[in-house]
C-alpha cells in the first residue's frame, strides 16, 4: 500500500472543487423538493420520490465524471506533485475508487435522508429499524449493486483507452467498449435474473410499507397488514461488487503495464 | 431486400469491427488490454453474426 495515502491526498487536491459542487447539489435537490406544492399529499410525496430518484441518477453521472478524469493528475507529462516513488497502478485505481465512494456514500445516505425526511411530511413516520434502511441499507445496496460497478466501469474505460494514447486515437477503444458494453451488460443480467432468491431475500422497508398501506387505507397502523416490505435478493449485491473488484483489478493491471 | 440489406449492413460492420481489432491489436504491447479489447470486440462480432435484441 506504499503511497496509497498520498495517491489519496493527492485525489483530494484534483478533485476536491467536483465533491464540494457534488455534496453541495444536494442544497439544491433539497430545494427542489420543497418548491413541490401540490396539495394531494400522495402526489406530493410521489413527486418528491421522484426528485430524490433523478438526483441519484445525476449524481451518479457526476460521479462518473469525476473518477473519470485520468489526465488531470499530470500537466504537461509531469505530475503536478512529486511523488518520491511511484506507486503501483493498482494503488492509484484504487485511491480514485475508495475516493470517489467516500464522496458517493456521504451523497447516498443524505438522500435517504432526505427520503426520510419526505415520507415524515407525509404523514408518515417510520420505527427506527425502517429509518436505518432508509438511511443505511437502502443506499449502500444501491451504492455496491449499481454506482460502484458503474464508477469501476468508468475508470476501465479510461484506462483501457489511455492505454492506446500513444499509439494512435483513443476514440477506437472507446467505441468498441462502450458498444459492447450493453451486450455484456445482457448477458450479465440475464444471469443474475436466473441466479436471484437463490440465497434468503433481504426483507426491506416492512414497517415502511405497513405504515403507508394504512395511511392509503385510512385506517389506524394497529390494524393487522401483513407486509413484508420488498423482498431484495442479495445475489445482485454480490455478483456486481464482485464484478466491480473484477473491473478496478483489470484497470489496475493495465496501469501497471502501461505506465509502469 | 430487406433481408440482403441487412446481410450487407452486418458484412460492413464486422470489416469495420475487424479494423477495430485489427488497430486494438497492434496498438499496444500489454497483454491485459488486448484481452480486454478481445472480450468486447468479441461481444460485438458475436451480436453481429449470430445476435438477436
């Protein structure tokens, strides 16, 4: 790990303007929320739901752009700061990646919040087990099964095309990657589909669930409603963190031999 | 028609898929990132020839 916390810093210095903007967009979106007037309250909340949905999506685009940012780190063919040793390329892949999460998790988790916060104007006030899977579960589910697998796919894109800087245009290996992708992206899915609820589904929002049940139903929460929340399988999770780890190695591996 | 239409589109697109290759090939010495190239040129080619979406 020789100079991870460097290459760390050093990730911090480059991209310090894009998380501050990153984190800051959530003022934004928390204004954005309260601008929503309608006075059916289900469709109030609905719209606000909707609002948290898109600034996931924009964030995580944002996201993407900010770990995509290979040459940035050097001006001119120097690096900006001295590094006494050259760090591995696997260490500068993955101070980028646990950089760029750090920054996606804070982001994350203040939306659930923030969902939170529109179910309590709502009307409806989830037990505490709900509120941590708003606040906790839910993002980092999405965090491992969706952002993380698209931020790794995002540096093996441009590392694989830096790879061919020297030798010609980089628009080539672009291409071909990004057209590919959804190909794989197919085949990959289409596996997962036939491997999920194998393993125990994770039970999520039950309480969240009951509560606004009875709030549809106009009656009181103490009525039996026997809602198990959403059943979540967990192979998703685990097939793209994998995939993730797969695709940060592979892009490790390619710094190494190119630019080591 | 429509039929050799799209025989010759699929015919264009695997030239240039093979031109593609060809360039990802030679344009670097690591190993990783021809295999790389290979897996999604290799996706391509596949949709090309024998694909349905």
């Amino acid at each position: 790990m020789r100079g991870f916390k460097t290459l760390l810093w050093l990730e911090y210095r480059r991209s310090r303007v894009w998380a501050a903007a990153f984190l800051g967009s959530l003022a934004f979106w928390f204004w954005g929320l309260n601008q929503v007037t309608v006075r059916d309250f289900a469709e109030r909340a609905g719209i606000r739901v909707a609002i948290v949905g898109v600034a996931a999506a924009v964030g995580l685009v944002v996201l993407c752009f900010m770990i995509g940012r290979l040459r940035g780190e050097t001006r001119h063919g120097q690096y900006q700061v001295l590094l006494l040793t050259p760090p591995s390329g696997y260490v500068h892949v993955l101070a980028r990646a646990v950089f760029a999460l750090a920054a996606g998790i804070v982001y994350y988790v203040i939306l659930g919040g923030l969902l939170w916060w529109v179910a309590a104007r709502a009307g409806i006030h989830p037990d505490a087990g709900s509120v941590l899977q708003l606040l906790l579960a839910g993002p980092f589910y999405g965090i491992g099964s969706v952002v993380l697998p698209f931020l790794s796919w995002t540096v093996l894109l441009m590392v694989f095309s830096s790879a061919f800087r020297l030798s010609g245009p980089s628009w080539i290996p672009g291409i071909v990657m990004v057209a590919g992708t959804p190909f794989l992206f197919r085949w990959i899915s289409e596996g997962i589909v036939n491997v999920s609820y194998r393993l125990p589904a994770w039970s999520m929002f039950g309480g969240f669930t009951r509560l606004i049940e009875a709030a549809e139903m106009d009656i009181e929460t103490e009525v039996v409603i026997t809602s198990q929340g959403a059943l979540v399988p967990q192979e998703p999770l685990w097939i793209m963190l994998a995939l993730s780890v797969v695709m940060l190695a592979i892009a490790g591996r390619i710094w190494q031999e190119v630019e080591g | 028609m429509t039929q050799a239409f799209l025989i010759v589109l699929r015919l264009m697109a695997l030239a240039l898929l093979g031109y593609f290759a060809y360039r990802l090939w030679l344009g670097t010495r690591s190993w990783t990132t021809r295999a790389v190239a290979f897996v999604f040129t290799g996706a391509l080619a596949w949709q090309f020839i024998a694909g349905t979406w």
